[in-house]
C-alpha cells in the first residue's frame, strides 16, 4: 500500500520526556548526530523502531545496567507525539485488533502459520504492529503501558515494573537537544 493511501491517524500535540537506555559509545553517538539505534528485533513488544521510557529515566537506567553493565548509558530527548498510535486510548486498541484479523487473514491466505509463535515471546505483537504501521496507518509513535515485574505488594494489581514504553518510528519527532542523563 502507498503511504499516501494509508489512513492518517490525529495529532497529539503533546511533547514528552523519552529515556534510552544503551551503551556509552551508542550514547555518545546518539548526542553528537541525534540519531538513535532502530530495534528491528522480532519480539519488540510495539513494533521496530526507536524505544524509550516516558518521563521514567530511572527505568531506562535499571534496564540499561542489566542490559550493559559497566557499558550503560542512559541519553534523553523530548518527543513530540504527533501522530500517535496511543494504547491508553480505547479506540485505538480497536485499530490493533483490526490490524492483527486483516495480518492474519494475509497470512492465511500466504498458506502461512501463526499458530507457532512462542507464548509470551511478543512475536506476534510485533509482527501485528508492523503490519498496522506500514499498511494501514500513518504513524509517528506508538505509546503503551506495560504491568510488568512483581506485586508492589501482595495481592495487588499494580507491579513494580509498570511504565510506558514509546517507539518512535518517524526520526523528525525526536526533538531538541539530545543529552546525555546517566552513564556507568
């Protein structure tokens, strides 16, 4: 499908903090170009693109140490929303669930198999938003909260781990000073 025939979802004027946790040299990189690495790993949990933690530079830093180690960094750059596919939003949890039946549908109809995608692996999730993203809508950022980790306490519904994860899949939505927030 042409971009230009895909639907254009509305803008969010709505700028946030992003947080990336990486290595030092691919920090350091991102600071002096303004670039950032694209994910383009087969269980990214939105889709490939560019991640970070909103307004949680705390959670890039634990991730980032674990990932890296002595090699963590953690870089910060505002992020405009634009044209946002945002899953806190109900009606945009329906554009998923349409993307995953027409992806499903073609896979059918390819005589390929969906069944065989690992549990809790995010295989599907992700090949689900990419098909969303490159056939059926214009999008700059994907946004979504994610219940993950322990119990802040026993028997309760909020976990230690929850945040919101952006991708950002238009670079020019990456906006100001990239700068440098923690480094091993």
């Amino acid at each position: 499908m042409n971009p230009k025939e895909k639907f254009p979802l509305p803008v969010i004027e709505k700028v946030v903090k992003g947080f990336h946790g990486t290595k030092k040299e691919y920090a350091a990189n991102s600071v002096f170009t303004h670039q950032f690495h694209k994910s383009h790993e087969s269980d990214d949990w939105l889709g490939h693109g560019m991640y970070f933690w909103e307004d949680d530079p705390g959670r890039a830093i634990e991730w980032a140490t674990f990932k890296y180690g002595e090699e963590a960094a953690v870089v910060e750059v505002s992020i405009n929303l634009g044209r946002c596919l945002d899953l806190t939003v109900l009606s945009y949890t329906d554009y998923v669930r349409i993307a995953y039946e027409k992806y499903t549908e073609k896979m059918r109809n390819e005589g390929k198999d969906i069944t065989n995608y690992e549990i809790d692996s995010h295989v599907l999730d992700c090949s689900v938003l990419n098909y969303l993203t490159s056939e059926l809508f214009c999008v700059d950022t994907i946004r979504a909260p994610f219940d993950i980790g322990e119990p802040i306490y026993p028997g309760s519904y909020l976990h230690k781990g929850s945040h919101i994860q952006l991708v950002v899949l238009n670079e020019s939505n990456l906006i100001g000073q990239v700068s440098l927030y923690f480094e091993a």
